[in-house]
C-alpha cells in the first residue's frame, strides 16, 4: 500500500539521505544529481511548500498594488524575480536554521535526518551555501527600485533573529510570520516605490495566517519539543488551539479586507472591488475548511493541512490579480 501523495514516504522506500517529512517522488531525491541532493535538501527544494509560502505574499502585495494604480509590464519582472528570490531566500533562511538549531534537530525525531545532524553536510560546508544563495538572491533584489532595495535588506533582520524565538519566547511563530510575510511589503514597494496602509495591513494579516497554520505544523513535534525544552504557540495553546486558530482566522480575513478596501475603494470599480473582496473571503472558507478538518494529535493531518496553505493562499492571490486585471 503507497502513501497518499504529498505525504511522507514509508521508510522503506525512502532513498538514502531521505529527510524524514520529504513529499513523496518529489524530484531532489529521485532526479537530482546525487552530488547535489545534500545540498538541495538543505535548501528545502524536497519540500517546497515553505517556498510558496514565503512568495505568496510578494504576490499579494504587487497584485494589490496594481490593481490600485495600474498593471504595468514590469510587474512581470517583479512577479518572476520574486519567485527566484523566494526560492533562494527560502533555501538560505532554511540553511541558517538547520545551522542554528544543529543540535536541537539531532533530538527531535522527524528532524534528525536532515542533512546537518544527519552528517550529510557540515556546517562550515552549509555557512558556505547559505552565503551562495543569498548573493544570488541580491543580485536579483538589485534590480528593483531603491526603496525596495533598502526593504529587502531590512528583511535580513527577522529572518536572522527567527531560528533563535523558539529558545526565548512562546510565540517564535510570530517571528516566522515576520520574516515570511515581508514580501507583502516589497511587493508593493517594488511597483510603488513606496509604502502606506494597505501593504502594512496585508502583513500583519499574513502574520496572522502564519500564527494559524505553522501553530498547526508545531503540533506535529509538541512532545518533542516538550522534552528538550523548545516552545511553540503549539505548547502553549495544547487543547484551546481551535479557539486560537479561529482568532487568527478571524484576524486574516479583517485584515486582508481592510488592506483591500483602503487600496482599492478611492477609484476602484466594483468589479475591481468585488474580486478584490473575494481574496480574503476565499482564504476565510478555506483556514475555517482547515479548522474543521484539523487533529492535534494526529502528525500526518497537521502536515496535510500545512501543506494545504500553499492552496489557500494561491486562490487569494488570483483574485487580487484578477482585481488589478479586470
């Protein structure tokens, strides 16, 4: 009997120097040069869910943006720069954690086949990676406007204090939700060249949407965590998270809602406003679909659901790209 796709492999059909949650056939551990496949594993390309969701809200951003001022063909650019610039920086914030968290990863059961702790790669050889991706990523951050420039640097800043939250605070997914939402902002600034309420009021909603679905992919490691003394919103919620995931549910859609209808109400169309509207409603229908769904204590359905985000968040963002289309 196989695993359902996008599932993790049963161990005995995982190929040598598998990662523990990688989605199944995916092409790193399958198609890629076996030189490479530490390498890529490092970066997360097996599971590239964590790309999507670090690009998700640079689309946003730049779709709301047009559809307030204009499309223009150079959102075309922008669209495809923030996509490679999402891979990489996903793959160098992801290198940096597996640096940091080295040895918290070797005593955690899902984490310890990663390529670090499992000794695929050392980690003077990972700083090195790291350093690779992130100056190719500059290099295509250079191409925007300055004050984009200066946006994307100021990133660097909760995506290097990140991997640390979880030994200081409850709420590291707060941090997360810093770091991986900041593409709203850039997004909008690279078709504006500046910033004001709506791209602000995007983020915070995004925050507020990675609080409802990385809280749901720490319960996969609670107990874990809960031995070697790391915290996550996870813990610290234990049976009142469905109360929680609803407050961070509501809190997306009001936010996302206002950040559209700022943009958009001064000379939008209705139609322009409507399709606008129906962003964070679609996102709504879709975390309430996950609420409903969601087990606790059941690893494989908070993974499933994770993974299910990148869904959530792609329907949003055709409607606000329609918004600035219509």
């Amino acid at each position: 009997m196989t695993a359902p796709t996008g599932m993790p492999e049963p161990e005995t059909a995982k190929p040598a120097g598998q990662v523990a949650d990688a989605v199944r056939g995916n092409w790193v551990d399958h198609t890629a040069p076996a030189w490479s496949r530490p390498w890529l594993r490092l970066a997360r390309a097996d599971r590239p869910v964590g790309t999507w969701l670090l690009l998700i809200p640079c689309w946003w951003g730049l779709a709301l943006a047009a559809a307030a001022d204009a499309p223009r063909w150079s959102d075309l650019w922008i669209a495809l720069a923030c996509t490679m610039g999402a891979f990489l920086m996903r793959g160098a914030g992801c290198t940096w954690n597996d640096i940091t968290d080295r040895h918290i990863d070797g005593a955690v059961a899902r984490t310890r086949s990663r390529p670090i702790p499992s000794g695929q790669v050392t980690a003077k050889g990972a700083a090195v990676w790291m350093a690779a991706q992130a100056l190719i990523a500059a290099a295509i951050l250079f191409t925007f406007n300055g004050f984009a420039i200066a946006l994307g640097i100021a990133a660097l800043v909760p995506v290097a204090i990140y991997p640390f939250a979880k030994r200081f605070t409850w709420w590291p997914q707060v941090f997360l939700g810093l770091a991986f939402n900041w593409g709203a902002l850039l997004g909008w600034a690279a078709h504006t060249g500046s910033l004001s309420w709506p791209p602000v009021l995007l983020y915070v909603a995004g925050i507020a949407w990675t609080l409802f679905y990385d809280t749901i992919y720490a319960h996969q490691d609670k107990e874990d965590d809960a031995l070697i003394g790391v915290k996550s919103t996870a813990r610290l919620f234990g049976t009142n998270t469905p109360r929680w995931l609803a407050l961070f549910l509501l809190a997306t859609v009001v936010l996302m809602a206002l950040a559209v209808l700022i943009a958009l109400l001064p000379q939008a169309a209705p139609l322009t406003l409507v399709l606008g509207l129906a962003a964070p409603w679609a996102m709504g229908w879709h975390l309430l679909w996950q609420m409903r769904k969601l087990d606790i204590d059941d690893p494989d359905t908070c993974l499933h659901l994770f993974r299910s985000n990148r869904d959530a968040g792609l329907v949003t963002t055709l409607f606000l790209a329609a918004a600035a289309l219509v």
